[in-house]
C-alpha cells in the first residue's frame, strides 16, 4: 500500500504504527547514545567528537520529527476474526 503526499505529490510507503514506534526509540535512543560517545572521545579527538555530537544529535531530533508523524497518524483499527 502507498500514499501519496498532497503538498508534494511524492509516493510515500505506509508504515505500521509499531514499525514506526519501534522507529522512534531505535532513533532517539541511538542518537543521544552517538552524543554521549561523542562527548567522551572529544577529549582524545576534537574533530570526531563533535562529529559524533552532531550526527547523534540529528538522528535524535529525526525521532523526535517521528514522534510528531506518529500522533497524526490515524490509530489501526482491530479487525474482529470470523468465527469459522
């Protein structure tokens, strides 16, 4: 299944809420992971210390982005099984 934007016009994959939500921790969680790293090797190594202080520090605020997109996403809606 695919969406399309309506401001841009770009084909977008639907993504489960779950596959989304697990999205959000790995991002959030490895990004302030990637900052607290790059606050450590900063004192041996300036240049790769703030490298990784700035990549983390991105990939944390895109699963902060994420947690916007996932409370305007509409919720799923259980499917009762049929009685066989």
């Amino acid at each position: 299944m695919v969406l399309t934007a309506r401001v841009t016009g770009r084909v977008i994959p639907h993504m489960s809420t779950t596959t989304i939500d697990k999205l959000i921790w790995v991002l959030i969680y490895g990004g302030l992971l990637a900052v607290c790293l790059g606050v450590f090797v900063k004192r041996s190594d300036d240049g790769l210390g703030w490298m990784l202080i700035v990549l983390g520090g991105v990939v944390a605020a895109a699963g902060a982005a994420l947690v916007w997109v996932r409370s305007r996403m509409a919720e799923p809606v259980a499917q009762e099984k049929e009685p066989r």
